[in-house]
C-alpha cells in the first residue's frame, strides 16, 4: 500500500496558501515548524485536506481508516484540534483554542495519547 503523507515542507507550502491577514495563517505555520523541528516529526506522517493538517502515527493508504488527529484553523483566529479515532462525532476528542495555543494544544495531546515521545522531551 502506498503512502499518503506528505513532506513538513509540502504541508509547510500548503498553509503558507492561506491569506497572508488570517488570523490563523502564522499559528498554523508555527505550529507546523515545531512539530517539524521536534524529535518527534519524523515519526508523525502529516498530509493536508484541504486547509485541514492531518497527522497519523503510522503511514497509511489514503481510503484506509486510521487513528488520526486533524487541525484546522477557524474562522475568527481559532484552531481545532478533532482526534477522529470513531466516526461517531459525539465520541471525538475534540478542542477549540487560540492560535496562540496551537503548540501548547499539540504538545499536550502528544502527552495525553501517549504518542512517541513528547516534544518537550525531545
């Protein structure tokens, strides 16, 4: 089965896309620059729908169901974090901070779920 990620860099290009006056446009990038620079980023597999990042722990087929953590900017300067791991939405992990806190949310998530090794510790 092929892959379906994409490089940081490619998802990097996708959302430097978004209107240079968006609210979410910088937390976005910031946060794709630290998860690409952390320990962890090259165990992630990041690819784009849309204006929405989606990242798995493992490679996958692109129609393949798979744990899968999706941040996608809002409008009014939000960032959702939606971890999708049923596709009962009600049952989704699902939170809603400031572009300001892009990092901190993933940072926390990365420790709640155990996946790899945080980035604070990398």
């Amino acid at each position: 089965m092929d892959s379906h990620s994409q490089t940081w860099s490619e998802v990097r290009e996708r959302f430097s896309e978004l209107p240079k006056d968006s609210n979410t446009r910088d937390a976005m990038l910031a946060l794709i620059d630290h998860v690409s620079a952390s320990a962890i980023g090259s165990h992630l597999h990041p690819w784009t729908s849309m204006f929405e990042l989606r990242i798995t722990q493992t490679a996958h087929h692109p129609y393949q169901d798979v744990p899968q953590l999706v941040i996608a900017p809002q409008v009014g300067g939000e960032i959702e974090f939606r971890y999708i791991d049923t596709w009962k939405t009600d049952r989704q992990w699902t939170r809603l901070v400031p572009g300001t806190s892009a990092i901190e949310r993933f940072d926390k998530f990365i420790e709640q779920l155990h996946w790899l090794d945080s980035p604070r510790q990398g």
